[in-house]
C-alpha cells in the first residue's frame, strides 16, 4: 500500500497540498539568527534549520531554505557579516532544505552534496506521503559536486567533516561537523521535540532512521551543540530523548507487526500515546508515526 490514502484524508485532510502551503507561508515567514559558537551560526524559521559558517573566505552554508524566503535569508546572512556567499552543503534533496539552492548559486555559491541528493534533485522524483512529484530542479540548483561516504573541508580556518548516514530519512543524508567549534548538523535525522517524517519514497526507512540517531549520539559530547533539522538547537540529552522515544515505539510497533496485527489494528491500539503530548505535530501525529514506522517494520 502506498502512503497516499492517509496523506490525502488524515493528514492533510481538506484544503492544499503541504508543498504548496509550505512554500506560500515560507513568504512570510520571520528568520532568526542565533550565533552558536566560533564563527557558526545557525538560521531558523524557513524549512529546516540553516547553518552558517563566516569569514575571510566567504560564507559556508548548510541548507538553503525555502526560495520564497529569500529576502529575509539574505537580510539575515547579509547582517550577520559582509561576506559573500561561497558554499553551499545540502544535507539531503527535500524542497524544505533545497529549494533555495538555485538563488544561492546564483549569488556564488558552489553546491555540494550526496551523490543520491544530486540524483532526486536532478530528475522528477515523487514522495508518496506528500502526495507530491517534483519536477527535475533548475540547472543552477543541481549540486555541481558529490561524494559517497565521507568529505573533509578545509574554509575560513575552520574543518568541517561531512558524513554520509546511509539511507535513513531519505537515501541521502549527511551530517556536517565543525570540528572547531564542536556544532554538529544533523539534517532531518534528527527532529528536536517532532516525530519525524521519514521519505520511503527515496530510500528512507525506520530502521536506518535509529541508526542515524545512534551514529549522532556516537558524534557527540556533552558539550557538542546539535543542530537539528527541525526544532530547536540542543544538544546530547535531547538527542537521546530522540533516540530513546524512536527505538520504544519501533518496538512496540515491530512486535505488534510480528503478531499478525493489521496496519489500522496497531493504530487503533495507539503504541505512540505515552509520546504523544511532546512529539506529536500538526504534520506527523502518533497515527502517521505510526504508519511510518509500521512501513519498516
Ligand atoms: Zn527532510
């Protein structure tokens, strides 16, 4: 079964696709800048969080927000420091991390990512539980660069080591590091205070979404700032929350799959409810968590 019969009627229920609503709010929506250490910064409120590296060497950025938020992203970049745009990371191919890529490279920036983020940004790519197709992205929003398993950065006196997860919220996920300041980006493997989506249309899975929370929590210390791809800047504690709250329900749902229960059966029986009152959203509540996981299962 796809996922198109809860996306349409549960979750998105009456009005317009998500993609659409997304980027229209994204017009107005206001962007914070919160200064985190050294010389990294971090972007919030236009898709997932925004990080940037300033200095002599010009601006290293990981994700690029919505395209609609341009104006205010370049306000808010322009006013952290005269530097120009010079790189950009994406840590995967989702329109809410990517869809600013194009005006970025435009300005300068020199796009770097995952060889599978290059690969759906580069064709027409459907997600299931958005209920969305993508068209092929514009020349200019392509990655110009990739790589398969890890790539080590040298900008602005800082190194920033990038990783690749494997397939875990999609099949193209990265983590960046910077080593000097100890801030780790996460992507969307990791969603602070949210139940995650997860993208099995593009190679995302539960299992490898554990995985990624186990690989985040083996990269950090207790000093470590993380920055998740949605929700707010935390640290090792939330993390394991995170990692805590997915591994529980995984459980709950896997050993109810292995009893022969149905997919409305394990929802009716309601495994998320004891999380529900911190990490349920208006974009995935226990129900669709519940179907995400099941999925993978
Ligand atoms: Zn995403």
């Amino acid at each position: 079964m796809t996922g198109a019969w809860w996306s349409r009627k549960r979750l998105f229920a009456e009005i317009e696709n998500i993609v659409v609503t997304a980027r229209k709010r994204a017009e107005t929506a206001t962007i914070t800048v919160q200064p985190l250490r050294g010389n990294v910064s971090t972007l919030i409120g236009s898709g997932g969080n925004i990080a940037v590296l300033t200095g002599p060497d010009g601006k290293l950025i990981i994700d690029s927000g919505y395209a609609t938020s341009r104006a205010k992203i370049t306000d808010a970049l322009t006013n952290l420091s005269p530097d120009p745009i010079k790189h950009l990371v994406n840590t995967h191919w989702h329109f809410d991390h990517c869809d600013g890529n194009e005006w970025m490279h435009e300005d300068g920036a020199q796009i770097l990512a995952h060889e599978n983020t290059r690969k759906n940004l580069a064709t027409s790519t459907r997600v299931e539980g958005w209920d969305f197709t993508f068209p092929p992205s514009p020349a200019g929003a392509i990655p110009g660069e990739v790589f398969g398993d890890e790539k080590t950065l040298h900008f602005n006196g800082a190194t920033i080591a990038l990783k690749y997860y494997g397939p875990s919220h999609t099949d193209g996920d990265l983590s960046a590091y910077f080593a000097e300041a100890d801030v780790l980006h996460c992507g969307d493997t990791w969603w602070n205070g949210h139940y995650p989506f997860i993208d099995y249309s593009t190679g995302g899975n539960i299992k490898g979404m554990i995985k990624a929370a186990e690989s985040n929590l083996a990269k950090v210390t207790d000093k470590t700032i993380v920055i998740p791809g949605h929700g707010k800047i935390a640290g090792k504690a939330e993390l394991t929350d995170y990692r805590d709250m997915l591994v529980t329900i995984y459980d709950r749902v896997a050993a109810l799959k292995k009893e022969g229960k149905s997919l409305e059966e394990i929802i009716a029986a309601k495994p998320t409810a004891a999380y529900d009152s911190k990490w349920a959203g208006s974009f995935v509540n226990g129900d669709v968590f519940t179907k995400l996981v099941y999925d993978g299962a």
